[in-house]
C-alpha cells in the first residue's frame, strides 16, 4: 500500500481522483467556451443559418463550401483573399521578424536612454487594434493628413488607404502594431545568453557579426521559434485593422475579414449568412493548421539542430 502510494502524489485509491477535480472547473470552462463553440462552427458551415432569430435554419451539406472555393465570381474573390492572406503572412512574417530581431539588438546594447527606445518600441502593442487603426487613418487621410502634406511638399499625390496600394499600407500598419511585442521576445531571449559565452569566443578572437552568428544566434533558437510560430499564425488570424482602415473593398480582403464580413452583413449583398462564414472559417482553420504545421516542423528540426 505504501509503495502503490508513493508512485501516486495523491495516494491510491479514490485519492486519485483529486487531481481530475481539481482540472475539472478550468477543464470544463475550456471546453464550454473553446470547444463547444469550435464544434458548433463546423455544423453550422453545412446550413443555411442566417443568426437572425425566429428564421428556419436548413441542412445544406457542402454547398457553403462549394460556394466558397468553386463556384461563381465570389468564389475568385475568395481565392482573390486566400492568395492575399498567404501574401500577408509572408511579408509581415518576414520584416516583422527581422525589424524584432534589429532593434533587439540595438535595445539590448549598454547605451544611454535604451530603456526609453524599449519602451517607444513597445508602446504600439499596448494600444490596441482600433487604436492603431484610427491613428494610422488619421496620418494617412488624403487632403489633410500629416503624410498628404510630406507628399503634397514633392508634388506627389496619393490615395494611400483609398488607393490600390491600401493593401500594403495595412501591411505596413501591422508591422509597426507589432514589432515591438517581436522585439520583447527576442530581448527577453538575449539577457539569458550567459555572458561567459561571450567572453570565451572573444578569447577565440570572435567579434561582431562572429559573436552573433556563433554565439548569439544558436541560443536565441527557443525565442526564434516562438516568435516565427507566433508571426505566421498571427498574421493569418489578423483581420481587425483590415477593418478599421479600408473597410470591406475587393482587393484588399484577407480571409479573416471575409469571415466576419460575410456573418454580420458587410458584403456587397448585405446579407446575415453565418452558415457561410462558418464554412468560410473552416477554411482559415485548415489553411492555419497546415501552415502551423509545417512552421512547428521547421523549428523542431532547428531546436534539434542547435539545442540537441
């Protein structure tokens, strides 16, 4: 008895139900607010729910996902938005994770007033999407805003979020919002490297890009794979900004602005179908679970390679 007690931190017994009581609260909450709505989403994609109540909800099979991917002109559009989405999450992944690393290391130098650029580079994170996205409106708005009149001051005009380059200033936008969050990551990654590290390849006669490349590098493996997952999945899932700065236009939606433009009746038909959107989710789903996917690979093999 004592030996069956000892392999078991709770005993034997019905003692070894505590620790499924203890779970039970955080493990249902997850499951009634997380789970329970997921599952939800996948049936309601095969109907016709509008999410106006008191109309008749009917079983549709695939056709929301036929709908979607294959037939007719919204089915390009929605190709249209896939393709930008994969545009998006490639270009913010990329420069979002190199800015980070950048002023990490800038940040991370023993130089006068650091803790204020920390803290400048950090400030976007902390505002929030309707925030960032109504300041970004306000310095880009034609006849008026701070960039119409650097413009203006060249003779150049430009639409900016109006114009056919509106996509890649949410780009630019998204970047700016969270670089800083990239930043912190990288920081936080640096400050455990041990310094004796350092010290040995300086012995060796390593200096500058020699130290980063030898030293630095190989042990930020763990925070360049946090944030190259966090960046690619989060890029995908960005919609909100998209939002606030254009607004439902062709040309500039990603699949997550598709979703919820589609569910809450901000299309061109200004119709409720959530069956539609939900489908149009499951999409996005899969599209983030296979890119996810991959990503966790690549950084496995990586952390295998440096932290094996």
């Amino acid at each position: 008895m004592a030996a069956s007690q000892q392999q078991h931190l709770f005993g034997g017994g019905r003692q070894r139900l505590y620790p499924w009581l203890l779970l039970f609260p955080g493990l249902g909450f997850y499951l009634l607010i997380g789970v329970g709505p997921s599952l939800a989403t996948a049936v309601y994609s095969f109907t016709d729910a509008t999410g106006i109540r008191g109309l008749p909800i009917s079983w549709v099979g695939w056709d929301n996902y036929d709908e979607f991917i294959f037939r007719g002109a919204r089915s390009r559009d929605n190709i249209d938005a896939l393709q930008r989405t994969l545009i998006f999450m490639a270009l913010v992944t990329i420069v979002q994770f190199g800015l980070g690393l950048v002023m990490a290391l800038l940040v991370n130098q023993k130089l006068r007033g650091r803790l204020v650029f920390r803290t400048l580079f950090f400030v976007p994170v902390i505002l929030g999407v309707a925030v960032q996205g109504l300041m970004w409106k306000l310095f880009l708005r034609p006849g008026g805003g701070p960039m119409h009149e650097i413009f203006s001051l060249f003779g150049l005009e430009s639409q900016f979020l109006g114009g056919p380059n509106a996509f890649y200033w949410v780009i630019v936008v998204q970047i700016w919002a969270n670089a800083g969050f990239t930043m912190v990551i990288f920081l936080a990654g640096m400050q455990t490297v041990p310094a004796d590290l350092y010290e040995a390849a300086s012995v060796d006669g390593a200096v500058g890009w020699q130290l980063f490349r030898n030293v630095t590098w190989p042990q930020l493996t763990p925070a360049v794979n946090t944030n190259f997952l966090l960046n690619i999945v989060g890029s995908l899932q960005a919609w909100m900004l998209f939002l606030v700065l254009t607004g439902y236009r062709n040309g500039t939606n990603v699949l997550g602005y598709v979703v919820y433009a589609e569910a809450f009746g901000q299309t061109s038909a200004s119709s409720f179908r959530q069956g539609y959107a939900a489908a149009a989710s499951i999409v996005l789903f899969l599209l983030v679970l296979a890119l996810g996917m991959a990503a966790n690979a690549v950084v496995a093999r990586r952390e295998r390679k440096y932290m094996s």
